[in-house]
C-alpha cells in the first residue's frame, strides 16, 4: 500500500485524520502485519480493538495472531490513537485501511 485510505473510530465515533495522520497510521500498522503469515498483497485492513480483543482482517479474511502479536499489536495502536486530539478513553476501536 502506497497512499493508505484510513478510517478511524474510537467508541463508535468517527475520528477525523489528516493526511500526516492517515499515512502515519497506515504505514505503521501495514509495517506490522506485512511480517505475519497470510498478510501477502494486502488490498484492505480492518482491525478491531475491544478490550483485551483484538480483530484482524486482512482482504476481508481473519488473521489468527498468537498472545504476543495482539498485545504488541494493540498496545502500539492504542499509543498511536491516544496521542491525537479529541481522543479520551478508548473502549473500542476500529481502523480500517485500503489503499
């Protein structure tokens, strides 16, 4: 993915990115699950965080990841997310990428 496409909610509630934003986010979280089995030619991303659960769907097929890839995985995208304006506490959270 060159120029990812980020959409971004945080308990439901749209988060309006920028462009730095958008391209930050999509970069460090297609960086992450290009390394992982299945993740070849990645057309689209969605990704869940609710709780200590972690959803990953890539070209609308689940990713099964072990205990250590959805903690690194939520807690670098949960630090990512929480650092932009307007974000308080984070229940649920959903990221979906397409390039």
């Amino acid at each position: 993915m060159v120029s990812p496409r980020v959409n971004l909610s945080v308990n439901g509630e749209p988060v309006p990115v920028d462009n730095f934003v958008q391209e930050f986010i999509g970069k460090v979280v297609t960086a992450m699950l290009v390394v992982l089995k299945g993740t070849e030619a990645m057309r689209n991303i969605n990704l869940a965080i609710k709780e200590d659960a972690v959803a990953i769907n890539v070209n609308n097929t689940p990713l099964p990841a072990n205990p250590f890839v959805n903690s690194f995985i939520k807690n670098t995208v949960l630090g990512m997310v929480s650092s932009l304006k307007g974000v308080g506490r984070i229940d649920r959270l959903e990221i979906s990428i397409t390039d």
